[in-house]
C-alpha cells in the first residue's frame, strides 16, 4: 500500500462500514485485501467477526489469501464478503469476483470497490488519451509471470461486468453507489453530456427489441446515469447473494488445467 494511504480511512471504506453498521452485530465477514487492517478494525468495533485475509501476513490473525487462485474456504462461509479496491489489481478480475461470491452464504452481502472508469472524467480521459481514469500504463511496472507482487491497476472493472458476473455466479445488484466526487468543478460540462448522452442511452435501453428485459434494463439505466456513478471516483457495487451454484469460478477460468492439477 501506498505510504500517503496507510493512514487514510478513504470513503468506500466508510460506506462498507455504514452498510454492515446496519446489520444485527456477530456478522462473520471477510476483509480482502485486508491491507494494513483499518477496515477490519472498524467492522469490530460494531461486534462484527471479521477474517481479514491478504498476501502481506501484516497481524498475526490474518489468513493468507492469494486472490488470484481459489480462496482457502469453504462455500457460503460469510454473512458479508468485502472486497475494496483490489478486484483491478489481479489478472483474472472475474475469478476473483466468482470466489467472493462463492465464500458468501446465500442471503450475504457482497461489496465491491474499484476505480469508476464509467465517471464523467473517465469518460473525457478516455476520448483525449485513450486510456481510462487510474489506469493509464506509465503507472505500471513490468513484472514477469513468476513474480508474486502487487501489479496495481490493469484489469478496469465496468458496472456491466460486474453485474453481468454477479448474476452468473448467483447475485444480484442491490445497490450501486460511489465514493466523493472526481474533478467536481467540472459538473457545469458533465451536466451538459449527461443530458445529450441520455437521448442516446435510452435508444439503447428501452428499445422495443429489448422489452422482454424491461424491468433489468431500466435498473441498469437508472444506476449508470445516477449523478454518484456518473462523477464518483469509485464505484461500489453491493450485492446480494441469492442462489447458490455448483458452477465453481475456477473450473470456468481456469480450465482442465486446474482440475488436473487439483
């Protein structure tokens, strides 16, 4: 983790909190990446029972967790499963989010945070340079396969993938927020493509090829043009987890491979 961040209690951090904060306490929740462990200690702090689990082994409690491989429990282990600002970190973002979903019991909350490269200023970075918002590669440093390091941000996670994922693996969106907002003083010009750009959206969404999957639609609609997604830095998807499956994540991912190294 970065020096300037080790002390900071960032605002997707505070909306974990103030979502499990509503919770009847004795909730078991994973923390993953736990990092330097301040957002464990704050869900404890409200009676929860919190495993955090991470790579870097920073208190004696935590449980080595490598996010890039199956996780070391059991299915439906966790009423709440947290997962903030690590799922753009590893190569294989959707195996991670089959795996948290698949620890989560059925009924549990799922949250995750991760760089909103669907935000106005996103967007704008995007059509000048042609790369998104916290993920342009002169950030990055060019590790080789067998290195076991932090690679930092190379996998942008959209709201569509992630909801498309969630339902795969047996969740559903139950709701889509975001942190502060990014370059806020801009708001006069997001204003104005918001509103040319929702003619085009609703083209998209409610067209009438598409009115079987009206009611889907319209949610997704309603989330991707709210002003918090639309300007947030982050965006944190809370799920629910609805049905359980006997579709693992790692045998869609990873393949035969896997199964016969099992």
């Amino acid at each position: 983790m970065r020096e300037h961040k080790m002390q900071s209690f960032p605002g997707y951090m505070q909306q974990a909190v103030e979502i499990f904060g509503q919770k009847t306490a004795g909730q078991h929740i994973l923390d993953l990446p736990a990092g330097s462990g301040k957002l464990t200690a704050a869900l404890r702090a409200q009676g929860h029972q919190v495993t955090p689990g991470d790579i870097n082994g920073h208190a004696g409690d935590f449980v080595y967790a490598d996010m890039t491989k199956r996780l070391p429990f059991d299915d439906e282990t966790f009423d709440g499963v947290i997962c903030l600002e690590g799922i753009e970190h590893v190569l294989n973002p959707y195996l991670l989010m089959g795996e948290l979903i698949r620890v989560s019991k059925v009924g549990g909350t799922v949250i995750i945070s991760t760089p909103n490269i669907m935000n106005m200023w996103s967007r704008l970075q995007f059509l000048f340079t042609g790369t998104f918002y916290q993920f342009h590669p002169s950030q990055l440093t060019d590790y080789g396969p067998e290195e076991a390091v932090d690679r930092f941000h190379i996998s942008p996670m959209s709201y569509h993938s992630m909801r498309y994922l969630g339902d795969f693996f047996g969740a559903r969106v139950a709701e889509a927020r975001a942190d502060k907002s990014k370059r806020a003083f801009l708001a006069p010009v997001y204003w104005t493509i918001q509103t040319i750009g929702k003619l085009w959206s609703r083209s998209l969404f409610f067209s009438k090829n598409y009115q079987k999957n009206e009611k889907r639609n319209t949610e997704i609609y309603q989330h991707i043009n709210s002003w918090s997604l639309l300007t947030g830095r982050s965006i944190i998807m809370v799920f629910e987890k609805t049905r359980s499956t006997k579709v693992l994540p790692t045998d869609v991912f990873l393949g035969d491979e896997h199964k016969k190294a099992a």
